[in-house]
C-alpha cells in the first residue's frame, strides 16, 4: 500500500533526510548507509548528501566507513527511560558481530539500583532468548552483574550483601553471601565473571568489564550460550573477543575526547 502524497507546501528534502534519520537510529548501526538507502528507495548520492548534513549539525556520527548511529546531540532528545544511548549504540555493530561468530547472544548491561539493566541485547542464536533490552535481573546471579557488584566500593558491596536473601533460581545460584563474595574477589583480581547456570540451568555466560569512566567500571558486556557450556577453548576466545571489543570502546572514548579537546 501506497503512503498518501504529502501536502504540496511540505519540503520533500526535509522529509527525505528525517526518514534517513529515523531509519539509521532504528537501524542503530548494523547496516551500512547503502543497504538503509536501498531500503527506504532513497538514491545512494541522496543518501550521502543528506547523512553528511546531519553529520555536520551533529545529530548522527560516522563510526566505520559508510556507517552512522546517533550523535549525542540526538541521543539527549531520547526519552529519559532510556538508559545510556549513546553508550548502547556505539556496542551494537560490535556486539552483534560476536553474537553471530560465537552462535550465542550478546548483551551489554549497567548497575541500576542493585538490578543489571540490559542496554543492548543482539541475537547470534536461533533459539529464543527470555533476555530484552531495558530488562532488569538480578546482578548476583548473572556474569554483568557480578563484574558490576565487583567494582562497588566496600560500603556499597557490604550494603547489597546483607541487604536480602540471594534466592536459588537454580541448584547452581550462589546463595551464601560469603561464597558471593570470594567470588567477587576472584572477579576483581581477574576481570571475567561467570555465569555457570546460575539464571537458568541451560545457560552460561561470560562477561568482562567495560573501560572505566572517572575511575569507576559502570557497564559490561557478555556472551551468553544458550543450551550448551562451552570449552575451555572456546571460554578463552570469547573473553579475547569481548576484550577486544572493550579495548576498542576505550580506543574510541579516547579519540573523542581528543577531539573535543582539539576543538576547545
């Protein structure tokens, strides 16, 4: 079906660059400008002129050749519910790159009143995953949530430990606060958390922290297997790849911020 001819004192360009827009926010970073042109019937040096206008007032970014997500002068407009956009769209493409070389699901999640809020979740397996953006489970029990338990401050960790019981979701949960907490010693020495079934008894996970912003780890970022544990081999590919992927969020922050610099 055909979408109704717009009134003829509306501006066609106007309309044409606010659908492109809408479409590489929705799009969130995983295509290229190409293939979201191709999809809208919009010709490619249209496309190009136009992403380059709104690259200009700083409303989307380049961040690969021929790829744009949200600026943060657009990412401020979303609604406040929406936690750390900016954030979220620059883990998606690689993120979703994980996903689907590992066959499993990979997620990016913060602290947010003891809870794990998950801000990205991208799909690498064909099985369904109960997991969604803006979800919150409970972090003892999840890998995110143990590598963000870990970087409390003693006070903060000492508060959340006495702060309830740790219920069994599975034979495997971590019940005892004492055993919860060596573990998350363990975490702080190494940089890996695990989830051994703990959520649900066919589901592992692995995650590491993300670069600290002024000195405090405030988000990571897992691979989730569902229906399956995997090797050793396979458990030290997966943590070089999510490292990978944090040291180049790193790489990024900082070429930003030397920018910014730059310009002041």
């Amino acid at each position: 079906m055909n979408s109704p001819s717009p009134p003829a004192y509306t501006s066609q360009t106007l309309i044409k660059g606010l659908r492109l827009l809408e479409a590489l926010v929705r799009d969130g970073g995983r295509s290229t400008l190409s293939a979201v042109a191709a999809r809208l019937a919009l010709p490619p040096q249209t496309a190009h002129r136009l992403a380059l206008t709104l690259e200009a007032e700083g409303y989307l970014v380049r961040t690969a050749k021929g790829v744009y997500r949200a600026a943060p002068r657009l990412a401020a407009l979303a609604q406040p519910s929406e936690p750390r956009p900016a954030l979220a769209a620059g883990l998606r493409r690689p993120l979703a790159r994980l996903a689907a070389q590992f066959g499993a699901y990979a997620h990016a999640g913060i602290l947010e009143d003891s809870m794990v809020t998950y801000i990205v979740k991208e799909r690498g397996d064909a099985a369904e995953l109960f997991t969604a953006e803006r979800m919150q489970l409970e972090a003892y029990c999840s890998a995110i949530g143990k590598i963000l338990l870990a970087a409390l401050p003693e006070p903060a960790l000492a508060a959340y430990l006495a702060g309830g019981p740790l219920i069994a979701l599975t034979p495997n949960t971590i019940t005892d606060a004492a055993v919860l907490r060596d573990e998350l010693a363990t975490i702080r020495r190494t940089g890996i958390a695990y989830d051994r079934h703990e959520i649900r008894n066919d589901l592992f996970c692995i995650a590491v922290p993300l670069p600290p912003e002024d000195g405090r780890i405030e988000g990571a970022i897992s691979l989730s297997f569902l229906g399956r544990t995997p090797d050793a081999a396979v458990r030290r590919k997966a943590i070089a790849r999510l490292r990978a992927v944090a040291r180049h969020l790193a790489g990024e922050a900082g070429q930003a911020g030397a920018a910014s610099s730059a310009r002041t």
